[in-house]
C-alpha cells in the first residue's frame, strides 16, 4: 500500500494531473502518472524517471496528498 492518490483509471489520473497543474501554486507539480501494481490504481508522481522504488521514497511525503484525496474526487 502506498499513501498517494490513487485512481481507477489512466484517464482519471490524467484529467486530475493536469488539473494540478493548471490550477495549483506548489512548488512541485505532478509530471506524469503511472499504475502501482500494490494500489492496482493509477498514481500521479513528480518524479519523471521511473524507479522501482519510487512507491516506497513517495511514501515519506505522501502525507501531504493524503490530506488532498478528498478534494479531487470526481473530477472528471
Ligand atoms: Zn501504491
């Protein structure tokens, strides 16, 4: 289990990705989205390199977006 955002489908992810990065002031903006085999959904992650590991390092600041799942829920 992962602490991100997770999504149903690739379609959904996107729409959500671009939205933040449309719409937010963070430093750090989502680049791209990928599907995590733990989660079975789909993820949105800064970082633009995948890394086998990515899930376990993101989890360290998955806090923060914990706290924001709620917020785009349904956006599509
Ligand atoms: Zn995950």
């Amino acid at each position: 289990m992962c602490n991100k955002i997770g999504f149903a489908s690739k379609k959904e992810a996107n729409t959500t990705k671009n939205f933040i990065r449309r719409t937010s002031s963070r430093a750090v903006l989502p680049e791209r989205t990928y599907f995590c085999r733990e989660c079975g959904k789909w993820v949105l992650t800064s970082k633009k390199i995948f890394n086998k590991n990515e899930h376990i390092r993101q989890k360290l600041s998955g806090n923060q977006r914990k706290n924001r799942r709620g917020r785009f829920k349904g956006d599509d």
